[in-house]
C-alpha cells in the first residue's frame, strides 16, 4: 500500500485519574486527525500511571477486558476522527491471567485485533513479570484502511527477531507503544545518554535491517523513581531520523512517511535478497554449546 501516510503520536504525561487520561487522550487525538494525523499510536499503558514500578496486587484491579469499555470508547473516537488507532493497554484475559496488549482499531472503528507483548522484562522499577502473561499471539500485521502496519510493545524493541519477523509478515511501519526511562538514583550523565542512545540506536538498526519505517512513542514525566525521558522519534527506511520528540516535555507531533521509500532502500541495499535462511537454524537453541 505504498504513498505518503500521515502518522501523528501522543507523547504525554500520566496522572492517577484513568478517566481523565482517557479524557485527555481522546481531545489529543481529535486535535492529530485535524491536522491530517492518519494513524496514531499512543504510548505504552496510556491509560494509567506505569503501575509496574513496584510489586502490588491491588493494581490488579486496573486491568480490563478487551473488547471494553475503553475500546469500545476509542472505536467511536476513530470512526469519528478517520483515524488508525493503536492501544496499549493491561488487558484481562481471565481472573489470574493478565496481558500488556496492544489493540488496533481501523478509521471506521472497526477492531482489526490485537497484539500481546512478546518479551517480558523483569528489572528494578519495571516488574512486568509480575503483572503480565508472556503474550500468545505471534506477531501479526494489521490490514488498515491506510497502511499495513505492526505494532511491538516496549521491551519488544530489543529483538531483532521480532522486528524481522514482522516486517517478513509485510508490515510497511511498525510501531513500538514503550514506557521506559532513568532511575532517578542514577547520577552519572554519562551513563544515562549510553541508555538513550542504545534505545535509539537498536530501534533505527530494525529500520536499516528490514527496510521499514520505525515509530517509537515513548511516555515522559518523573513516576515514582523513574523519569521517563521521552525521546519519541521515526526513522525512515535506512535510519534516519526524521522526527524526535524532547526528553522532557509532552508532544503531539504529525509525521509523513513516504512508503514508497521501502522499495528503493530494499532494491538499493538488498537485505532482504541476501539472507541465508538455510544458515540461520541456530537461531532457535537457547545457547550455541
């Protein structure tokens, strides 16, 4: 489906009310879709504070069914606005069994379907083992009304294999809906750049490796001990940066992306054409003993 899309992102601060969250989220995006936003990808678990900062059961009680309440809100918010949506948000499948999920809802409020995160990270200030199920539904590629598109959630975003996967599934983009920052507790400046860095470095290497345009919507604002540090940027097809966010302030940017750009960078650095499947079988053991 190639052409010029228009992607639009909501780069944004979370308080503790869920609703007014949601409020402000739904203006955010009827402001994109003004402008000419064709699809928007809200950050990681939009809808709340990140929770998973610290072991509790009584966040339990913010998951939610999806289809829900909140999608069935944003259906009407897409179908009224002419907008691709992409949600991140803490699903409950079944009492005891919790995903962080991404649903995508075409410009006519149609539910296209989901993606549940893959990778599940387990470090001091992101407990996500705690909270979420490893997600079962393979990668996918969504069919929407303007471009095919993937979505990857956060920790998703440093592994090659699911960024090359998705694309070898026929994704134009793929988006990466992400909650991540600094400890607070960490003064050394020079350490905290190498984590940005290396953040955008492994996103725009997906973009390089697979010929595809990359989204990265990153939260921003100080949690508990995490500064979020925004960053939110898009890559064209061989890396480049075309657009970035600030590290500390919200932003409600609108993007093109020329698709046509997948052709050339394909035809002119044939990744794609020069891969040795029949090489790659140690890919799938744990460890090369």
């Amino acid at each position: 489906m190639p052409g010029i899309v228009s992607t639009g992102y909501l780069q944004m601060p979370c308080g503790a009310d869920k609703t007014a969250n949601i409020r402000k989220t739904g203006e955010a995006i009827a402001t994109l879709a003004g402008k000419g936003a064709q699809i928007i990808c809200l950050q990681e678990l939009f809808s709340t504070l990140y929770f998973c900062d610290r072991e509790d059961h009584s966040n339990f009680s913010l998951a939610e069914p999806i289809p829900g309440a909140t999608t069935d809100y944003f259906a009407k918010v897409a179908s009224a606005n002419n907008v691709v949506l992409i949600l991140s948000l803490f699903e409950k499948r079944t009492t005891g069994i919790y995903h962080n999920t991404a649903a995508v809802i075409d410009a006519d409020g149609t539910m296209l379907g989901i993606y549940r995160k893959s990778h599940i990270p387990d470090d001091p200030g992101f407990n996500e083992k705690f909270y979420f199920t490893p997600g079962d539904t393979g990668y996918k590629v969504f069919r929407t009304k303007f471009a095919d598109i993937g979505v990857l959630i956060c920790w998703d975003q440093w592994y090659p294999e699911a960024a090359r996967i998705t694309s070898l599934m026929g994704a134009e983009i793929i988006f990466y809906p992400t909650a991540i920052g600094w400890d607070l507790n960490e003064k050394d400046d020079a350490v905290n750049a190498e984590q940005l860095q290396a953040w955008q470095t492994i996103q725009r290497a997906h973009a390089i490796a697979n010929g595809i345009h990359v989204v990265a919507v990153n939260r921003v604002g100080i949690e508990s001990g995490t500064r979020f540090w925004g960053s939110s940027f898009v890559s064209n097809p061989f890396g480049t940066i075309i657009y970035k966010s600030p590290s500390d302030k919200e932003d409600y940017p609108v993007v093109e992306l020329n698709l046509d750009n997948t052709e050339y960078y394909r035809t002119t650095w044939p990744f794609f054409r020069d891969r040795r499947i029949d090489n790659y079988t140690d890919i799938l053991k744990r460890f090369k003993d």
